[in-house]
C-alpha cells in the first residue's frame, strides 16, 4: 500500500506525493492546485521524470548520512529514507511547502508557540560545535529540515521572541554555527553578505548571533515574509539541483551552462541569468570555490522565476585546508584567481547570454569588490582582514578596471608580500 505526504504550497493544497513498496515516489497535482509548480523539474503538464520527484524531496534533507541517522534517532523515523524522514520534519523545509502524512494543515501558529530560550539556543550551539551531525536534539520540540553540509538549525522570531519552529509556526532565521577548524567564519559570512548588499547583489540580513556566550552565523530567511499578525508565511523557492531534477549527490557535478540556459529557458527577459551571473562573479572575487548548484535558489512566484539571494557566500579560501577549485567552473577555468573576462565571456557565449552585457556586469562586480578591499573585511581579526586583502587584491587582478586595483601601502598578500601595483 502507498505511502502519502499531503502538500500545501504557501497555505493552498497542491497535491500529494506518494511512495510505494518498491520505494518510487511520485508526485500527483491536485485539480485545484495553484499554477505554480512545486519544482521546475515537476511541471504542471505532467511530463515529470521518474526520478524527479524523489530528488527534489531528498534535496530538502542534510547531505551527510551521519546527519540523517541522528534525525532518525531523534523523531523516531522508522528509518532514514526521504519519505520516512520527512514525515517527521516535513512541516517546516525551504521554500513554500508543507509537508504532511495527514491531510488537514495544523493547528493555527498562536496556538503552536513553543519558546526556545537562551539556554536552549545556546545549548544547540554548543552541541554543533562539538558534534556538527547533531542537528537536533531530543528535548527540542522542533521540527524542521534544511539541507547541507554545514550544521545549522532554524528558529522563528516572533515579535522579537524566539520560538522553536514547526507546521503551524514557520521559521524565520537560520543559525549556523562554524565548524571548529573555521576561525572568523562566522564573521567573514557576514562581511561577504554586507559586501554583497553594498554593491547592488541583492543578499539577506545576516549578523553573528551571541547567547550565553556562544557565538553562530544568523541569517534572515528570504523564503519568508512577515505577516501583520506577527507571523511569517512561506515563499516558495528551490536550489538548482532541485529545479534540474538532480540529485544532492550532483552538486559538484552541475556547470554553470546548464543553470544559465534553465533560468534563460524560464525567465525570457534574462534578468534571472544574468542575477545568477552577477552572484558567481561575486562569489569567484571573494574567493568562494565552494558555490555550488544547492548555493544557488530560485524563488518561484506567480508572476515567473526569480533569481533568490544571495547566500552562503563564504570566502572559502580565507582557511588553507579548502579545496581551492571551483565548484563550477568558469569558461574552462578552475580556480578564482585565473580568471579573465574571457573565461566569463566564453561562458556566456556559450550558455546564450548577451556577451557584451555580461563582460560589463562581471566587471562591474569585480571593480566594486576590489574598490572596497580596505573596508570590507575590517570586523575579522586582523591576521584574517590582512589575508582577505590579499586574497581579493589577486582575485580580481586580471578583471577589475585600473581605478579598483590601487592597493593601499602595507596591504599583504596571501604569500605574505607587499603588493607594488599601483595606479592613479
């Protein structure tokens, strides 16, 4: 007998996905469902593969196995395949969707607030530090699923009170705190968001959360939007593994010419594609090898597709032990700091994209990176700015315009050497 998970999409039913003995899920709409779709990978029309389904579901869940077993543990799933997983969490993911095995939505939000003080938002900071699997813990009454390696968990700020999220009371923030090895993550995540915001890439409010002494990156989610009641309602968005109908698994796998050409296919006007280029541009001049196809959303809204902000945009290669190549690579190019304006304009070529329009975008992103390489990074610790400095300075060297690579006296590299570049 089928297994079923009722879906709402942002309140309104939508259908239901169903798995069978042999584990097949499947994706059935509801005559009255809304017209946008849950994936871009499961259209309307019905022509969705066989697999999609159950890719979209899995993406909507941690990468690591460890991560899924504690989950397991800890709900009382009856194991840790997608559909039994989510039947436990599925009532608060990313994105618009409620997930649930019985076919009425929760009770109303005011009267599902579960509080979740200092010590316990503290308590799960400190368990992630020490363990980064144990995204929840057993005297949580949270329930919630966000994919990723990173640990993190999700909370829901309600007039300026913090409350566990669940079905009826939807998460507002994300806390993720920095693995152990990762000195100043927390800060450089915040510096790169604010950058980013500063120079036009529209990105989420992000701060350093500090309770009881333990510290966590927090960020606004851009899936929600607060309510005249004091609650937040869901958005519904996707990652582009999701909206390709790949798998997790695929993330590494998945080039930048099929992002473009999916978001071109979908968004006519190419303000979706050439959002999602500006963002690795951003990311490659920072120094983020790590952006890939699950670092970049979709929000599907009624009027079309859009391009979500921007969001994990961690400079990877502050820390040495980073694979330094990027997760996409660039016209051909594997690391940030080969890159020409020929290797975006080859990209671009070749994914269908105005090549003029795009060589002055990426440009752009790379003058206003390097014109602000003296302030961005100040809140690091001082080693840190000094390397992040550096690391930029070489990172748009090849791109930025002349008035942006003017380097400031005792600026250090990132072998330690003075630059000499230099212009008026």
């Amino acid at each position: 007998m089928n297994r079923v998970l009722h879906a709402w999409l942002e309140g309104q039913y939508v259908g239901e996905f169903a798995v069978d003995g042999s584990g097949r899920i499947t994706l059935r709409y509801d005559d009255a469902a809304p017209d946008t779709p849950v994936s871009l990978s499961l259209p309307r029309d019905g022509r969705i593969s066989d697999r999609a389904p159950g890719r979209f579901l899995d993406n909507l869940l941690p990468d690591r196995p460890e991560a899924r077993d504690w989950m397991r543990r800890v709900t009382g799933a009856r194991s840790t395949s997608t559909f039994d997983l989510l039947e436990e969490v599925g009532g608060d993911v990313a994105g618009g969707l409620v997930l649930l095995p019985a076919p009425e939505l929760p009770q109303p939000a005011a009267t599902a607030l579960l509080l979740a003080d200092d010590d316990a938002i503290a308590f799960r900071i400190s368990s992630l530090h020490d363990d980064p699997d144990r995204w929840w813990e057993r005297s949580d009454p949270a329930r919630f699923s966000l994919a990723g390696t990173q640990p993190k968990f999700a909370l829901a700020n309600v007039a300026g009170t913090w409350f566990w999220p669940n079905a009826s009371v939807p998460s507002t923030h994300i806390i993720k705190p920095a693995f152990s090895a990762n000195r100043g993550a927390e800060q450089a995540e915040v510096a790169a968001e604010r950058l980013a915001a500063d120079i036009g890439i529209v990105a989420p409010r992000a701060d350093v959360l500090d309770v009881v002494g333990e510290q966590a990156y927090l960020v606004e989610r851009f899936d929600r939007a607060l309510q005249p009641s004091g609650f937040a309602a869901r958005l519904h968005m996707e990652d582009l593994a999701q909206a390709l109908g790949r798998s997790g698994a695929d993330k590494y796998r998945i080039g930048a010419k099929p992002i473009l050409q999916l978001l071109l296919q979908h968004d006519a006007s190419g303000t979706a594609a050439h959002d999602f280029l500006r963002q690795a541009a951003f990311n490659a001049a920072i120094g983020n090898a790590d952006a890939h196809a699950k670092n970049y959303s979709v929000l599907l809204r009624p009027a079309g597709v859009e391009l979500a902000p921007l969001y994990d945009a961690l400079p990877t290669r502050l820390w040495p032990g980073y694979d330094e190549q990027l997760a996409m690579r660039i016209g051909g190019a594997q690391y940030t700091q080969e890159l020409t304006l020929d290797h975006w304009s080859k990209l671009a070529d070749q994914s269908g994209l105005d090549v003029d329009r795009a060589r002055v975008e990426v440009q752009r992103v790379y003058d206003d990176v390097a014109d602000r390489i003296d302030t961005a990074w100040n809140d690091l610790d001082d080693d840190q700015a000094t390397r992040m400095r550096g690391l930029v300075a070489e990172q748009t060297a090849k791109i930025a315009g002349p008035r942006a690579t003017r380097t400031t006296p005792g600026t250090v590299g990132p072998a330690g050497i003075e630059p000499t570049t230099s212009t008026v």
